[in-house]
C-alpha cells in the first residue's frame, strides 16, 4: 500500500482517466469519509445500484480515522486556512500522513503540497 486515494482520485479510477491508468492496480487505501463522498456523487449520478456497486467493492479498503487524526486533519485546514480545503480532505490527508502514504488527488488545491502526488 502507498497511496490513499482520495474521492477525486477513487472518480478518476472509476471512470477510467487514462491519467490514473497507472494506480489502477495499486491497493486502495481511503477512508469512511470519502467512501460516503463516493456514495453520494454516484447516487445523484448514476443512481442506487452504481453506488451500491462501487461502495461495496472499496469498503474494505478503508483505514481508521481516530480522534488524533481529526484534530491533525483540522491543525493541517487552519494552517492552510487560505486554499478551501474541505474537512474530508484534510482528515483524509493526515490519515494519509500518519499511516505514510503518499494523499493522491487532483484536487487543484493540493498542488505542491508535501506529501501530495497530485495527479490531474
């Protein structure tokens, strides 16, 4: 496992951008907060039975968001407090932190940071 992907990087898989061709068959590593975020965009997208599908499969996938991972996730969104980071981003990025993976996304906001393969 060496990245956690983030909800834009589990839509780009799931859609087949060629530019996330090559994490394709990477392990998953994401957290119950995107799996949710996941869950909603295919619901109002693509409806019940697609979401269903896609959470299913990556629900295995998730590792533990603990109370010291939330207030790093909020230290990391108050330092950064100019970018409009989202708190699942920001909970999602410190989880990736502290288990030492690399926070895929390409989110624009997250160009540059440390830690990032920001992958458009």
């Amino acid at each position: 496992m060496k990245y956690f992907f983030d909800t834009y990087a589990l839509f780009e898989i799931i859609g087949r951008n060629k530019n996330y061709e090559k994490f394709s068959n990477e392990e998953i590593a994401t957290s119950t907060l995107n799996l949710g975020e996941l869950y909603y965009g295919l619901l109002k997208n693509h409806g019940k039975k697609i979401a269903i599908h896609w959470f299913n499969k990556f629900k295995n996938s998730t590792i533990p968001i603990n109370e010291n991972t939330i207030r790093r996730g909020m230290d990391f969104k108050f330092e950064n407090r100019q970018k409009k980071f989202s708190f699942v981003d920001c909970v999602g990025y410190a989880a990736a932190r502290n288990h030492s993976l690399m926070f895929l996304t390409g989110d624009n906001e997250f160009g540059g940071i440390p830690g990032v393969e920001f992958v458009k």
